[in-house]
C-alpha cells in the first residue's frame, strides 16, 4: 500500500530505502506532524515516487519534500523449525558478535518482543556464530 509522507530535501530521491526512527520532539507543534507521523516507528520504506510540493521544517535545513512510499517487507530471524503461516513471538538472541553481519538482523528495531508476527515466508538460513539454528524470514503484523 502507497502512503504519502514528508521527507528531507536531501533525501527526497526516487528508490532511496529508509528506516523510520520515530516522531522527532522538535515536531510536537508542526502542523504537518500528521503526514510525518504516519509511518511505523522502526519499518523500512523505499521512496516511489517525489512530488513538487516543498514545505519549510525546523528540523530538515533544506526543508521536506511530499513523497509517495511503500512499507518494505518485515525481515527478521526466526528458529529452524518455524512454519510458513505460523503466528509467533520473536525474542532477540542474547548475542555479543557486533560484528556479525547478521547482527542488525537478529535485533531488528522495527521488531517488539511482546507482539506476535505472521511467518509469510521463510527464506534462508543463516549462519550464526554461536551456532543457533536460525532462518531469514518474512513477517507481517497480526
């Protein structure tokens, strides 16, 4: 689904991928905090499309741009074993490999621990370095 949003200038770019952090405080009075706030706090999104229209903000120097986004896939790690279409909890490993390049996978932001997923599809598996039997897969929220 295409939503529209507001991002800065030097972002505002056709294909460009970002991860909303969140509602900035400085935005608390914005009259257009509605358009920035629409997004799903830690989800990744990819740029469609830029429209013309230009807006001033105190947070951005070179101001917001009106884009057109979609909401990209939910990647996350989940255990062998899990099925496809499973409803689940997902607990980030307890893991020291900062350097993993899977680290950012397995304690993905846009993940909370309390909340339960729907396993869309699993796709590879990764290879843990403490040895955990863990696949790449694709969530979507309940």
């Amino acid at each position: 689904m295409t939503l529209v949003t507001l991002v800065g200038e030097k972002m505002a770019k056709e294909g460009m991928e970002f991860i909303y952090l969140g509602p900035h405080p400085e935005c608390k009075n914005c009259k257009l905090k509605t358009v920035c706030f629409n997004l799903k706090k830690g989800r990744r999104y990819k740029i469609l499309n830029v429209r013309e229209k230009r807006h001033d903000c105190n947070v951005h120097e070179d101001g917001v741009r009106v884009v057109e986004v979609d909401e990209l896939p939910l990647i996350a790690v989940v255990r062998k074993g899990t099925r496809k279409n499973a409803k689940i909890k997902i607990k980030s490993p307890n893991c020291t490999h900062l350097d993993c390049k899977y680290y950012e996978l397995c304690h993905n932001p846009a993940i909370l621990e309390d909340k339960e997923y729907k396993v869309i599809k699993l796709l590879e598996p990764i290879e843990c370095k403490e040895g955990k039997g863990l696949i790449k897969a694709e969530l979507s929220d309940i």
